[in-house]
C-alpha cells in the first residue's frame, strides 16, 4: 500500500501495489516426473529441504494420493506436448487447505516449470470490522471516509483477488477432469437442468470400444488413448487415457491386495453373497477338525459367456487372542458343463473343507473372490472347539 496526497495537500484514496507474488513456490520437473530443482519458496511453503527431495519422484514427496498420481500423469503428458496445465489439488503430503498448481513446458530442457499457489478459503475478512470500528472515531467525516477507506478498500480487493484465482483454479480442475474422462463441464450457470439433460442425453446412446493392451510396456503411468471417426462433422467424446499402475501391469498384486483388505476390514464384504454352515468336527490327536460348508450364488462367480469358466480363491482365518491368525487358502478354477449350469444355478457353488485347530475360542473369517471379475465376498461367525 502506498498513500496518495491529492492536489490540495490532503490525502487520496490509497492505491494498491502489483500483486505480492512471494508466496508463489516453483520448482522442476523432468519428463519422468522427478524433481530437478526445488527453490526456497517450495521449502517455506512445504517444507522440505531442496536436497531431501531433489531427483525424488514427485507422488513420492508431495502427489502422493492415488488419484494425484493420475493428475501428475496427465500433467507431464501435457507439457510434453508443449501445452500447459493447471489444476487445483488437495491431501497428499501437500499439507493444510487447497493448491492452485500450474506446470508449464521448458522449452527444449523437456519436463516442466510447476507454480504452486495455495488457495485455502480465506479466513473471516478482520478488514469489515476494522472499517467498522473507524466509524465514529472522529465527527469529521472526511477524515472518517479516508480511515474507512484505508482499511476497507485493500481488504476488499485481496479477498476478491483470493476468490478469483480460486474460482479459476478450481474451474481449470473440473475442465480437465471432464477432458481426461471424456465429459462436458459445465460451471458458471444455474441451469442445472440443461446440465443434466445434456448428460442423459448423452449417455442415452453410445459406442463402446475395447483394446488388448500392450503388455510388454511394463512402466507405470498415463497411457494415451484417441479415437479417429470417418465422418469429419462429428464430434467426439472420449476418455482421453486411462492410467497404468503396478497393480495393472501385476494383477496378482490386486488379488493380494484385495485379499488382505477383506480380511483385515473390520466390515464384512458384500460383493458375493457368502453362506457359512458349520459341520461336525473329528479329531486328529490333540487337534480338531471342524468341518464348514460356503454356499455362493452360481450367477456370482460363472462367466456363462465365457463357456462356464469360474476361477474363486477361497479364504479361511482364525483369529484367537494372544495369538497371531492363521490363514488357510485353496484356489478352484474350471469350466461347467452346459448340461450340468441347472442343477449349478439351483444348488449353488459349494465348497467343503476343514479347519485343524487347537480347542479354544476362535473367531474365523472366511473370504470369497471371483478371480475373473474381482468380486469378493466374506463372512465372519465365532468358533468354538472343545
């Protein structure tokens, strides 16, 4: 702020400065997404030491939701085409509030030049109360007009600029979520019926199209997609790519990773209805043997299109206190005959199988998942072997 002295010698309005741009953080992206260069901006703001984080890959420092990492992706494929990106992103490691993030391409260096803003809601303007306390400190009114002023206008102007580059920030998010997944957004109107129309209208017709993927590209990361159409006057809406991660490229790390959830979640899974039937236990030395039954829906866990074919890991753990919980698992994979789906469809999948156990109280969870859909299903129900 500056005072400004009017040609009879008393003072103006004040006039505002540029805008203060030091809380603006920079630092530098390869084309992989490592940090090349960290300035002493990005360490007040987050943090970190630059050399603590340089040649660190950014999801590992401050992107590090799953769904940040397929932000970053899309922003590095952005500059690498020589276009800018802009978005506004939460949580992570990012810290408190909202960031309003810009990456721009370095010309011929490859990579990018991210600016990083944040954006949190501004706090109760202290401003209104200030201009109103000076109400009435003084009968000259001119005097008064000035003091009112003074405090009122640069309060009024940040909040507006703050509210500005928020609702810029936070529609440049929106239009690129919209362009990543093939969408429409729609912002700055009150229309929401148009809006909706649009978006049934839209959905009420409509081409899917599948590829095989090409597996010998084992990198994670955003993979391009582009759909080309004979007839130049029509318009195209489509997912614009779709990200890889190691859990795609491995899909043993989904199971195991589904399998570990289902079985530590304190909920039990809902995705195959599962029914557990306790059987009569036998002995075997100084361990018993109880005996259960899980019933599965046929329609849970056949692919009927794909000849009958079902492939279902099957999941048993004991948990007892004081001791640590013991897992047994068996894997049943195969095809139905056709004349045999009735008899399935009616009956069920069944499973049999034994649990060998020390007496005592149990609790047991027994865990079902559909390896060809990823569906999983569980059950859990108290045990005890005398």
């Amino acid at each position: 702020m500056e005072l400004q002295i009017a040609g009879d010698g008393k003072p103006a309005l004040p006039r505002r400065h540029e805008p203060d741009l030091a809380g603006l953080a920079t630092f530098t992206l390869d084309p992989q997404g490592l940090i090349a260069s960290w300035s002493v901006t990005a360490t007040r703001l987050f943090g970190y030491p630059g050399p603590e984080v340089t040649g660190k890959h950014v999801c590992d420092v401050l992107m590090t939701s799953p769904g940040q990492r397929q932000l970053v992706d899309h922003a590095l494929a952005e500059v690498a085409a020589g276009r800018v990106w802009t978005a506004t992103a939460a949580g992570g490691n990012l810290g408190e509030g909202r960031f309003a993030m810009r990456c721009e391409p370095l010309a011929g260096l490859g990579g990018g030049l991210v600016i990083v803003q944040q954006v949190s809601p501004q706090p109760v303007p202290s401003w209104l109360n200030e201009a109103a306390a000076r109400i009435g400190s003084t009968l000259d009114l001119t005097q008064t007009g000035i003091e009112v002023a003074d405090s009122a206008v640069p309060g009024f102007a940040d909040a507006a600029a703050g509210r500005s580059a928020l609702q810029t920030s936070t529609i440049a998010s929106l239009k690129n979520f919209a362009d990543m997944t093939g969408g429409h957004a729609y912002y700055n109107n009150n229309d929401l019926a148009a809006g909706f129309k649009r978006a049934a209208d839209d959905s009420s017709s409509y081409y899917l199209l599948g590829y095989y993927a090409d597996h010998h590209d084992t990198k994670p990361g955003w993979r391009k997609l582009q759909v080309q159409v004979a007839h130049a006057d029509v318009e195209v809406h489509a997912r614009t790519g779709f990200l890889v991660t190691n859990a795609t490229i491995d899909p043993a790390l989904t199971r195991k990773a589904d399998v570990d959830f289902a079985l530590s979640s304190p909920f039990d899974s809902t995705g195959i209805p599962v029914t557990l039937e306790w059987q009569p236990a036998t002995s075997d030395s100084d361990k018993k043997k109880p005996a259960f039954t899980l019933h599965v829906p046929a329609t849970s866990v056949i692919d009927e299109a794909d000849n009958n074919r079902f492939d279902i890991d099957f999941i048993a753990q004991t948990t007892k206190t004081g001791a640590p919980p013991a897992n047994a698992a068996q894997t049943v994979k195969g095809a139905i005959p056709d004349s045999a789906m009735p008899k399935i469809k009616a009956e069920g999948m069944i499973y049999k199988n034994a649990l060998q156990l020390l007496p005592g109280t149990y609790q047991v969870r027994f865990v079902v998942r559909d390896n060809l859909s990823g569906r999983i299903g569980s059950v859990t129900a108290p045990l005890t072997v005398n």
